[in-house]
C-alpha cells in the first residue's frame, strides 16, 4: 500500500514562503500538483526517485524547488516569492506504474494573501 502525506501547508503573505513536504512509504519518482477552487487541478514540479532530475512548471520556475531526502522518503517543495495565483490545494504524487501519477496524498491547502 503506497501511502503519501502532505504537511507544510498554510496562510502566508504574498512574496513569503512555505516548504510543503511529502513523506511516502517507499522511494518513487514523484510530483507536486496544486487546484484552485474552480480551477483544474494543474501539475507543479517532479522529482525522480534519485532526486537527479527535476522538472518544473514555467510559472514556477525560479520560485520553487523540489528536492528529496531518500534516507527519510521524503519530497519538498521550497516556495519562494509566492504570489496569490500560487493558492490552492497542493498534493503530492507518486509514480508507481504505468509512467503515470497512480497514488495521491489528501493535499495541504496553500493561502496567499495579497
């Protein structure tokens, strides 16, 4: 059973920062996706399962950092320089099988204020 739980979330001025983290019961390539209410929900950053390669949605770029500490199987995401569009729902995920994101955490919400 791959069990995934978010932590890190919370309220925070615009231009602050938050560190999300993800811990999972085993080593996976895993991603960080956010929903904002009325919004699809949209993908943020991935990580593979050594942590040697990372991707990044353009609207984050340069702002936020995912990273992974493996002796504790655990993903962050670093958010710098947050902006209001940044709010929502943010959830981590994990790619079991299939080249696909198969398990979800229960999401931590992200509050921006302007």
């Amino acid at each position: 059973q791959v069990q995934l739980v978010e932590s890190g979330g919370g309220l925070v001025q615009a231009g602050g920062s938050l560190r999300l983290s993800c811990s999972a019961s085993r080593r996976y390539d895993m991603g960080w996706f956010r929903q904002a209410p009325g919004k699809e929900r949209e993908f943020v950053a991935a990580i593979n399962w050594s942590g040697g390669i990372t991707r990044y949605a353009d609207s984050v770029k340069g702002r936020i950092t995912i990273s992974r500490d493996n002796a504790k199987n655990t993903v962050s995401l670093q958010m710098n320089s947050l902006k209001p569009e940044d709010a929502g729902v943010y959830y981590c995920a994990a790619e079991v099988y299939s080249d696909d994101y198969n398990y979800w955490g229960q999401g931590t919400q992200v509050t921006v204020a302007s």
